[in-house]
C-alpha cells in the first residue's frame, strides 16, 4: 500500500513493507514459473521423440523395431532360450510402449550381444534373425536417440536444479543432431534432422 502526504499533495510514499511482500510475491512466482517450465521441457522432448519415432521410416515399414520386440518376447517366453542367454550372462529387456527410452533400453540389450541372440532363436526354431542390415539400422537409430536419453536425465533430476541445464543440453542436442544428419549414416540421417528440427 502507498500512503497519502500529509499535504494534500497525494505524493505517494513507498511502504517499504508491502515492497518486500510483493517481491517475495514476485520471487515465488518466477520459481514456480521456472518449475513448471523444467518439467514442460522434459515432456515435450519426450513427446517430440515418440511422435519423430512413429513418423519414421523404422516406424512405417514396421520392419527392424517390431522385428526386435518381436525377436525379445519370443526369448522371453522360451525356457531354453532363456536358460541358454542366462549361460552367458545375457538379459534381453522388453520395452514398454509407452516410453520411447524403453526402446532404446531393448535395442542395446539385443545389439550388445546380436550373435548371442541369434544363436538362442536358431535353437528354438525361430525364423526371425537379426541380420546385418539390422544391425547397422538399429545401431544408428542408437546412436540417434543415445544423446537424448542422457539429456533428459540431465534435467530430470528431483533434488538438484536443472533449470540452468535446459540452454546447454539443447545446445548439445543440436550439436549432436547436426553431426548425425551430416554423418555417412544409411537409415537415419533424416530422423537426425528431424529431430534437430524440433529443438528449435
């Protein structure tokens, strides 16, 4: 509140009171501002790689992605396959269809040990095989969603601030981005650029 001289003259006189109020005020919300907008960045990204994922070209021939779902489930279900993984110390990870990190999880847990994985399908009679094509797709789609995967734990964090993280992990994103799309890639150059494309 401002109070009235006592002149008449209606100077308003600053009560430094109500000041410290209304920038306390002022304080609070621009930390639930900044708040809001830590967790807004996270899910956006999130969104924006599900929607770049559906809409590539792995997506549309429904082909290397679903190949490898479909490879893990049928390990998964099998005793001996299982057994046979275990031996060597190998864990297959399903993905969970509504995170798209979970399919990057999958991915490196087949391509780290392909040989193995083959192995395991040739002795349950399974048709499916991860061929070198395979490989060489979902190795660069790997690589594409990798720096993704380590910026959102960058600011996803709970008990430390992220907030001063956003304008470096973007800039890294769009570093990063711009190298892939650039790169002597076969299948991913334009999920690169796509995704550089929603960054800004």
């Amino acid at each position: 509140m401002a109070k009235i001289n006592e002149d008449n003259e209606k100077q308003l006189t600053p009560d430094p009171e109500q000041e410290m109020i209304e920038e306390g005020a002022h304080l609070h919300a621009l930390l639930n501002y900044l708040t809001e907008r830590v967790s807004c960045f996270a899910h956006t990204q999130l969104l924006c790689i599900k929607d770049c994922l559906q809409n590539s070209e792995f997506a549309k021939s429904g082909k290397q992605l679903g190949k490898v779902a479909k490879i893990v489930n049928s390990v998964r279900k099998s005793v001996n396959a299982t057994s046979y993984l275990q031996r060597k110390k190998i864990t297959l990870r399903a993905q969970n269809v509504t995170r798209w990190n979970s399919q990057l999880v999958m991915l490196q847990s087949v391509l780290k040990d392909h040989e193995e994985v083959n192995a395991a399908l040739t002795l349950i009679q399974s048709r499916e095989k991860i061929t070198n094509q395979d490989y060489l797709a979902l190795s660069e789609l790997v690589s594409v969603l990798l720096p993704f995967k380590e910026a959102m734990q960058q600011v996803e964090g709970e008990n430390i601030v992220t907030s001063s993280c956003i304008c470096p992990v973007v800039l890294g994103l769009l570093k990063a981005m711009e190298q892939l799309k650039n790169s002597n890639f076969h299948y991913c150059q334009k999920l690169a650029a796509n995704l550089k494309d929603s960054l800004i």
